[in-house]
C-alpha cells in the first residue's frame, strides 16, 4: 500500500525556480520558432484545468497554446546535463 504524506507543502528547488525565471523567454522563442514556420501562435496564461465531463482529473500548465494545429501546453526541453543535475536532487 502507497502512503502519501499529503501534509508536506512544496515549495519548490533550484529547478522549479529556473522554469519560473525562464518561462517568459522560453514563450517567446517558442512564438518566434513558430513564426519562422509561418505559424500563428496564442498563449493563454493558465491556472488548474479541469476536464469537462471526467472532473476528477485536472492540470495545472503555465499557459495553453493555440496554432492552427491545435492544442497544447508548452515545455521547455531539459538537455541531458540539465537531466542529470535533476536525478540528484
């Protein structure tokens, strides 16, 4: 049986606040990628999520992204180094 210890808040590491700081500069070279593809990009800022009809599931993305392509939410790429330093935390 899995245990969680709901009454430990985070707070957030070294990497949760680099996304934090990066987040403007990570949209907006994701719009310019876009644009150099002739794609029209809109982000959305966003806060929790919940499905429509499945309620009991929800997300909490950055921002929703909006191309003639669709939908998604935007992430930015984590280089191998960057993945390592993760796995020691």
């Amino acid at each position: 049986m899995l245990l969680l210890n709901l009454s430990v808040i985070f707070t957030g590491n070294r990497h949760t606040i680099q996304g934090i700081l990066e987040e403007d500069t990570t949209i907006e070279e994701y719009k310019l990628n876009k644009a150099e593809e002739l794609e029209n990009v809109c982000f959305e800022r966003s806060g929790l999520v919940i499905h429509a009809t499945q309620t009991f599931l929800a997300g909490s993305p950055d921002g929703l992204v909006s191309t003639s392509k669709g939908e998604s939410d935007l992430k930015k790429s984590v280089t191998f180094q960057t993945y390592k330093s993760l796995a020691s935390f």
